[in-house]
C-alpha cells in the first residue's frame, strides 16, 4: 500500500505529528500520539484552572507555578468531544477536528502588546480632541452616560465644545475624565486595530488608569468602573481635605527606592506617627516621588541633601492648592481607602476575572488571565496607600515578554510614554500613544 496524502499540512502550525504513515497500523499509531498530546494539553488546562481557583488569598499561591498559559478555554471546548468520541470517529476525521481546534487555540493566543492607562495629574485631564471623539464608536454614548452618572457635562469640561475648565484638574471632575478619555481611547484602538485590544498580553494603569486597565481586560463594566471612580475621587479629596492645611511633595533622585524608603521611616522615629513623609511614586531606578505633611518632607529632605556627596538631589515640587497631591499615596489615604475597599466588595458580585494578565503597581507584577476578582478588590484597595512601583512594573512587563507598550488616554498621555522611555530606553520605538 502506497503511503497515503498527509491531513496535517502545516506540522508547524499545528503542532501535531504527521500522518505520513504507509500502513494502518502506522496510521493508528500516529493517532495514539495525537489523542496523548490532546490529552495532555487538556489535563494542563485543568490544572491551570484549579490553581487560578485556589489562588485567591494572594500572588503567591499562583505566581511561577510554571503551568502554561496559552492554552484556552476554546480549545478545550472543542477538542474534549473529539477525546470522547474518538472512537466512533476515522483517523482523518479526528485530526481534521484537533486541527481545527488548534487553529483556533492558536488564533485567540495573545500578542505580545501591553495597553497602559495613565493616572490624573494637572492638565491631563483638561481636553479631549473633538475630531476623535465623534469618529470613534461610542464615545459620545460613553460622554453622555457620564454625565448622568456624575452630574457633569463632561463634554464642555473636556473642551469638546472649544472651552475648559480648571475646574477638571479636581479630583472629583479629573479623575473620571481621565477615566473617560481612556475608555474611549480603548475603543479607538478597537475600532482601528482591533487586534491589538481583544488579543494583547496584559493591561495595566497609574492610579485611577488601573480602572481603565480594569475595563479594557473586560473585569467590569464602563458605568460601573465610572460609578467606582466616581467614589475614589470623592473620598481621596476628602481624605485629602482632613490632611492638615500643610501638605508637600518632594523629587528625589540619585537614591534607591530602598534607602529612601529607609529614610522615611527615619522620619517617622524622629516625628511620630503625626508626620508623615512616604514614597508616593517610584518612576525610575533612582527617580522618586514623596509625599506628605510639610514637616514631614522637610525632614526627609534635610537627611537626603546630608548624603548630596553621594549623588541624591532633593526638590519640592510645585503643587496647587487646590489638588492637595501631598496626601495621596499615603497613609493620609486610609479613610478614602476604608471606604473604596467597601464599595469595591459590594460590587464584586458584578466583577469577572480579567481575560488577560493585569499588573498592578503596588505590587510591580501582574496577576494572570482568570484570577479570582477577590485579589484584585484587594489590590485596588491597597494600591491607595501604597508606594505606585511604576519603574518596576514596566521592566517586569517587558522581562515577560512584552514587546509593543499602547498607551492609552487624554491627549496629555504622552506624559507616560516619556516616563516610560526614560525607564526603559530599549522601549522607546515600540511604546505608542492612542489618544482620545
């Protein structure tokens, strides 16, 4: 008997055996690889999935368990009948089936593109380009379901219509116009490379960008992920507001985060609890970003210009007012984060685990595809008072293999793309900005 024509084409694209065989019994023996390999990968999934499901208390139940990540849901939908009814079936007609299947495992796996969404600072949040909005699909939905959610006419605040505010840079206002704006920014890159949002390899965001990175790896909805930004903003002024009249911010550089992590807690034994001095933000190996009570931050900066031999720099940086930014990322917060965590509880019912990897910078690392949204509440709640670790987020992200960074928001978010090159100059062509 001659050796019959091969049903699997492309090996390499499939990943399965030939079969070449020139008998019957070399056909069934290449059918025997083929249901094994099946077999295996579905006994992987299953594992993945169970570990995912025992994850919950926290990162380290499922971190580096080294069990795969590429296989989906779809291929197993599809190739587990193949696995139980093989026997009724020929041997073309099970490869033909677990080729289709593979091909579509392999179409739904992610490409190495991470979307990022950036926090409120001042003006960022000031204007939307009306080009934009109007050509994207739904954006002007999204702006009007936003001003019934807050109250606002978030289109003449965003200058759609030729004007802004200052009044947008406020934290009740700024914040979910950023939100907004990046939303809308993700159905732009929807709307113009689709593939680059419902197949990237992970999302992450500054502040309230993680709830945008929340919406774009579909965890919740956008008037819910609003209606949760809405309170963040509201109870962080709040908070802000009980701080004390007297609050600062300080840039440090030439210092690991480590040593000035040190030095804040030497404030704190020298002042007490009262005064306050934390590192708010960590944007590059040496570049931070403290806030606090005034007082506070004098110390700090007194102990940082002792060591001005050894290269550190210390400079206050100018702060309106209004926007009260020394209190943030601070334990000045723990009220504003009481309250977030409880709204974030009651509306976990409503929440999904996320379709792709979600880093969160109060940890530096992601949490993957499939995670339990209870960790996630938790993260969002704790990254309120915590130090963002956005330097590391960003080198882990691109140690894991990500190779395109989307950046996603206001027009202003180039911000972030140059944050982003000066953490990481490798990634300077391949880091782009989609604006809304």
């Amino acid at each position: 008997m001659g050796a019959g024509p091969c049903v699997h084409r492309d090996k390499a694209t499939t990943g399965f055996a030939c079969c070449t065989a020139e008998t019957r019994k070399g056909d069934q023996d290449v059918d025997k690889k083929t249901l094994e390999n099946l077999r295996l990968q579905v006994e992987v999934l299953r594992r993945r999935n169970a570990a995912l499901e025992a994850a919950g208390a926290g990162k380290k139940d499922y971190v580096n368990t080294g069990l795969p990540t590429t296989i989906r849901p779809s291929f197993a939908a599809k190739a587990l009948p193949v696995a139980a009814t093989a026997p009724s079936l020929s041997v073309q007609e099970r490869s033909r089936l677990l080729q289709e299947a593979t091909a579509e495992a392999i179409a739904s796996l992610p490409l190495p593109i991470a979307l990022l969404f950036p926090n409120q600072t001042p003006g960022l949040a000031g204007s939307l380009v009306p080009a934009t909005v109007t050509r994207v699909p739904g954006a002007i939905r999204m702006l009007r379901e936003a001003a019934d959610i807050t109250g606002s006419d978030l289109q003449e605040i965003a200058g759609i219509h030729g004007k802004t505010h200052q009044k947008s840079d406020a934290p009740r206002l700024g914040q979910p116009l950023v939100f907004v704006a990046s939303c809308i920014a993700i159905e732009r890159l929807r709307y113009e490379r689709p593939e680059a949002v419902h197949r990237c390899q992970a999302v992450a965001g500054i502040g309230v960008g993680e709830f945008a990175a929340l919406y774009a790896a579909d965890v919740l909805d956008f008037d819910l992920g609003l209606r949760l930004v809405m309170l963040r903003a509201e109870q962080m002024q709040r908070a802000a507001s009980a701080a004390g009249p007297e609050l600062m911010q300080l840039s440090i550089t030439g210092m690991s985060l480590e040593r000035v992590q040190a030095l804040c807690e030497q404030v704190r034994r020298t002042l007490g609890d009262d005064e306050v001095a934390s590192v708010a933000y960590s944007v590059g190996a040496q570049a931070h970003i403290c806030s606090g009570t005034k007082q506070g931050v004098e110390e700090l900066r007194k102990l940082i210009e002792a060591q001005a031999r050894a290269g550190a720099r210390a400079s206050v940086l100018p702060s309106p007012e209004h926007l009260r930014c020394g209190a943030f990322q601070t334990k000045l917060m723990e009220e504003a984060q009481r309250q977030l965590r409880k709204a974030l509880l009651d509306a976990l019912p409503k929440l999904r685990p996320p379709r792709c990897a979600v880093y969160f910078n109060v940890m530096g690392e992601a949490v993957p595809a499939g995670a339990q949204p209870s960790l996630i509440v938790q993260l969002l709640a704790d990254q309120i008072t915590s130090t963002v670790r956005w330097e590391q987020t960003v080198r882990t992200m691109l140690r894991e293999g990500i190779e395109e960074l989307v950046v996603c928001g206001p027009p202003g978010a180039s911000q972030m793309k140059e944050v982003i090159e000066d953490i990481a100059p490798e990634a300077a062509n391949r880091t782009t900005l989609c604006s809304a």
